[in-house]
C-alpha cells in the first residue's frame, strides 16, 4: 500500500512478524551453506541443507496463504500494470512509504521462491555420477532425471543473479530513496507516514497470525523434506 504522504509526520508501526523475518535469514544462511557445500564436493551436506531450504521455502508458501496480512501473497502480489506503474517513479529520491512489499519489491520475491523451490526440487533426482544420487535419481526415467540435473546446474547461476538484483535493490533503497529494508526485516518495524500506518492498521494489516498457526505450518512444512529424508 502507498500513497502520497510527503508532509506527514512518520511513526513506526509493526509490519513483519516474527515468523517472516526467521523465514528470511534460515534462508539467507540456508543458500549460503548450500553453495559453499556444493563447492566444496561436500554432497551430504550439500543434500541435506538442501532439504532444510525446501523445507523453508514451503513453509514461506503455506505462511503466504495462510499467515499475517503482509505476508500474504494477496496483500503483495499485483499484476503487470501495478509493476510497471510502480517502477515509473522508483528513480525518486525518497522512500516509497509501501507497508510491506510494494508491486515490483513483491513480484521479486515471488520470483525467488519459485527459483529456489524448483531449484531445491530439481536437486532431487541429480546425481554426482561419483558418490552421491539424489533420493529420486533412479526412481523416475532417466531422460527425466538427466532434465532435471541440467536444470538444477543450469539455474544456480540465475538464482545467484537474481539473490544479486535483491540484495542491489536493498542498497539502492539504502542509499538513494532513503529507507532501511534491513532494519524492518530485522525488527518487524518501520516508520511510515501516519496515513500509511492508519490505514494499515484500520484494514487489520498490522496485525499478527497466530503463533499456533505457524507452529503448525512449520511442522508439516519440516515432515515434508524429513519423509524424503528417512524414506529414502
């Protein structure tokens, strides 16, 4: 949400809940772990930090359906035309003042996600061909498997690309437009014109999912990559 709130006061105001911002670094350190132990020919755990970010990135899916407001796809998610209205005035040296991810800031996300997930999804038929085969390499036919290891070797460079543009964007609005992501994704807070804020709040947008609820999405996210893990 964004509107024209230059001459008003800013507060701060919550916006992103506990369960986003654990979501966000697990992934960051998750991604990072994967790479270095793809690098190093440690495929074990290459295997299995791979499932650990399969895990998160279902649970990020479930909480976009499911949890607070901001998290929520609907709240982020617009189509084309919001985009591309959005990046016409993204050059403006001042914040955006959007409560959570704006129209091109949620389009990216999306993108990541879904790079990831079939990333770690395709992870799962490779095979090394030396020491290590994924737990469904040899369950499907091989022309399957064989598509599935080209992309998963063929797409890491992209997802890199893309973890770059992200991390670009974040700078720029560091720098130029003058507003700290980093310190929301850490804190849950940000300040934003009492307009914003108001109206957030007053479409419920500020307030928290149940604890409960993601407790619960987080042990049916986590059965999913441990059953493919003991199973196999």
């Amino acid at each position: 949400m964004m509107l024209n709130s230059a001459a008003q006061p800013t507060v701060r105001i919550r916006i992103w809940d506990p369960f986003v911002r654990l979501f966000h670094w697990l992934l960051v350190i998750g991604i990072g772990f994967c790479w270095w132990s793809g690098e190093t020919g440690r495929m074990d755990l290459h295997y299995q930090c791979g499932l650990v970010v399969l895990g998160l990135v279902i649970f990020r899916i479930l909480w976009g359906l499911l949890g607070s407001p901001s998290a929520r796809f609907s709240h982020f998610l617009k189509g084309p035309g919001a985009v591309i209205a959005y990046l016409r005035h993204i050059m403006l040296p001042k914040p955006s003042h959007s409560f959570g991810h704006n129209a091109a800031g949620g389009a990216m996300v999306m993108g990541l996600l879904l790079a990831i997930l079939v990333q770690t999804v395709s992870g799962l038929f490779n095979t090394d061909d030396i020491v290590f085969d994924g737990p469904f390499y040899g369950k499907v036919p091989e022309w399957f498997s064989d598509k599935m290891g080209f992309i998963h070797d063929q797409l890491f460079n992209p997802l890199l690309a893309l973890i770059g543009l992200h991390i670009a964007v974040i700078l720029f609005y560091r720098l130029w437009k003058r507003e700290n992501l980093v310190a929301a994704m850490i804190t849950g807070r940000a300040r934003l014109p009492q307009g914003v804020a108001e109206r957030a709040e007053k479409n419920g947008e500020t307030r928290f999912a149940s604890p409960l609820k993601a407790v619960l999405l987080v042990v049916i996210a986590a059965a999913i990559p441990a059953a493919i893990y003991w199973l196999n």
